[in-house]
C-alpha cells in the first residue's frame, strides 16, 4: 500500500511541477531522492535538498549566460562617429 502512495505522490508532484516554474527543480529532485533512497530512505529529504540545489544551479547558469550577452552585445554594435558641431556665428 505504502508503494502506490509513494507512487501516486511522485506522480501528482511531477504533474504540478510545470505549474511551479522552478527551473532545475525537477531534475535535482529526481537524482536527490535516487540518492536519498540508496543512502537509507531518505527519499523524501534527498527530493527537497536536491529540488533546492538543482534550482540554484539553474539559477546560476541563467545569470552567467545573461552576463555572457551583455559582453557580447557591445561588441556587435559598430561605434557610430559623431558629427563635429558647426562653428558658432560671431556678430
């Protein structure tokens, strides 16, 4: 009975976890409670802590790539040359 609770948790969790917009939280999740289980049934405990870790490495590897943009975004634009102003009328 416990195995199709576990069952049906896993499921109901995997089926709301688009609606949760957590980037990474899924996978971390997935390899935590692997972990979790193999390492003395902590699948549970293994789920939460590798949902958090996999959310912040998602987390993480977005900013570098905004950062990497940013860097290249200067690069690309050609320096625009600037018209010396008119000589100012002395009357």
């Amino acid at each position: 009975m416990r195995k199709y609770l576990v069952a049906a948790s896993m499921l109901a969790l995997i089926a709301a976890s688009p609606l949760a917009q957590a980037k990474g939280c899924l996978k971390g999740a997935a390899v935590g409670g692997v972990a979790g289980h193999v390492a003395g049934k902590h699948g549970g405990v293994g789920a939460a802590a590798g949902c958090a870790i996999g959310h912040h490495s998602a987390k993480k590897k977005e900013e570098a790539q905004q950062a990497q943009q940013t860097q290249q975004q200067p690069q690309q634009q050609q320096p625009t040359q600037q018209a010396a102003p008119a000589p100012a009328n002395k009357s």
